[in-house]
C-alpha cells in the first residue's frame, strides 16, 4: 500500500492507495481525491513551468510552460529540450514555441508578454 498526500486542494488528505486492490484509495475526502491517488500511482503527470533564452527584448529570459500536464517521466527530456530554445521579443501570451513536445500531446506555450 502506499501513501500520498493529496495536492488537489488545501486540505492534504492522507491517501492510502492498495495497488493489489485494483488501486483502491482510501483517506480521500471528496472524489478528486481518490482520482488523484490513482492517477498518482499508476500515470504521474504535471504542468511543467520553466524559462528559455530571449534575444532583443527587455529580459533575457521567457517564461513557458506546458499548456497540459505530461507524464512525469518526459520532465527531464523536456527540459533538455528548452536548454536549446532560443526566441526572439516580441512574444506572446499563448504563443507555442514548441508544439507536441517529446511525443506528447503537449505544447510549450509562453506565458508572459515580452
């Protein structure tokens, strides 16, 4: 069995998740809760958030994160990826600086006009 804290809102349930009872989870105060847990077990994702070169603006750096959450495993690679980005001002909110990054049906979007 393993435990979790849950991260979906303030309270941080303690979940227990039973990986021989088909994921059962159990300590979960609304419904949210026990998807998380299983998700969290079996298929970990996030929205990754990070920054990349900018030339010829005020900044020299751009924020950008995924426009969805990736499988926890892709992280890494994904940020291997963005050491080699390099865009240039101006930008925009929602621009994709890299569409269905690393086999995934993520975008790199800019958060941040610059």
């Amino acid at each position: 069995m393993k435990e979790l804290v849950c991260i979906v809102c303030p309270k941080g349930c303690r979940l227990h998740v039973d990986e021989e009872n088909n994921y059962a989870v159990t300590g979960n105060s609304c419904p949210r809760g026990a998807e998380y847990g299983h998700n969290e077990i079996k298929n970990p994702t996030r929205v990754l958030t990070s920054t990349v070169k900018l030339n010829g603006g005020l900044y020299r750096r751009c924020p950008v994160k995924t426009d969805i959450a990736v499988p926890k495993a892709k992280l890494m690679e994904i940020m291997k990826l963005l050491n080699h980005v390099e865009l240039t001002a101006p930008v925009k909110i929602g621009q994709v600086v890299i569409p269905m990054v690393a086999g995934t049906n993520a975008n790199i979007v800019v958060t941040k006009n610059l």
